[in-house]
C-alpha cells in the first residue's frame, strides 16, 4: 500500500498542465542537459524550447 505522503506527490504531478510540467522538467535538468537535449527528450524543437 502506497504511503499518504506517495498519493500526494502522484496528486499534485496530476494536476501538472503539459506547460507547467514542460517548465518544471527544464528548471530541474537545465543544468545537466543542453537545450538541444532538453528539447528532445520533451518531444519538441529547440525552436520551441
């Protein structure tokens, strides 16, 4: 059984519009991953990064 703590984290990534969860993927691995990288693995053009 899933701990309250899991169902929270899993409820607020839900609630995650495509845009916010963009924005939220490049501030957490901007500085591991380059822009061309980034864009990528997000499924869309550097362009549009």
């Amino acid at each position: 059984m899933a701990s309250t703590n899991d169902d929270a984290t899993t409820a607020d990534e839900d609630d995650l519009s495509l845009e916010d969860y963009f924005q939220h993927f490049v501030l957490e691995h901007q500085d591991q991953m380059s822009e061309t990288e980034l864009a990528q693995k997000l499924g869309i053009s550097r362009k549009n990064l």
